[in-house]
C-alpha cells in the first residue's frame, strides 16, 4: 500500500525545466520527481552550511 505524502504542483519555464532533465539523464535518475527532490535536498543542505 502507497504511503500518503504531501504533493506538490510546480511550474517551471523550459529552460529550468530542461536543466532538470540533463541533470537526471546525468545521474541516471529514473523519474523526473526524483532528480527535483535530490535538487531540492543539496540546495537546502548548502543553505544551512552557508546560515552556520
């Protein structure tokens, strides 16, 4: 059974959405989802390194 987990609806220009992309193709990452979140976590693990 799926665990219920918050979602959330992005929108985002070609050219941000298209730098998405080749970072998942990059890193082969299955799922587009999957490529945002990983962005998501190292951009907000920098944020707190920087505050510290």
């Amino acid at each position: 059974m799926a665990t219920k987990k918050p979602q959330v609806l992005l929108t985002l220009d070609d050219e941000l959405l298209a730098r998405i992309e080749d970072y998942r193709y990059e890193n082969r990452i299955p799922a587009r989802s999957e490529a945002m979140r990983r962005l998501l976590v190292d951009a907000l693990d920098n944020y707190n390194k920087k505050k510290q």
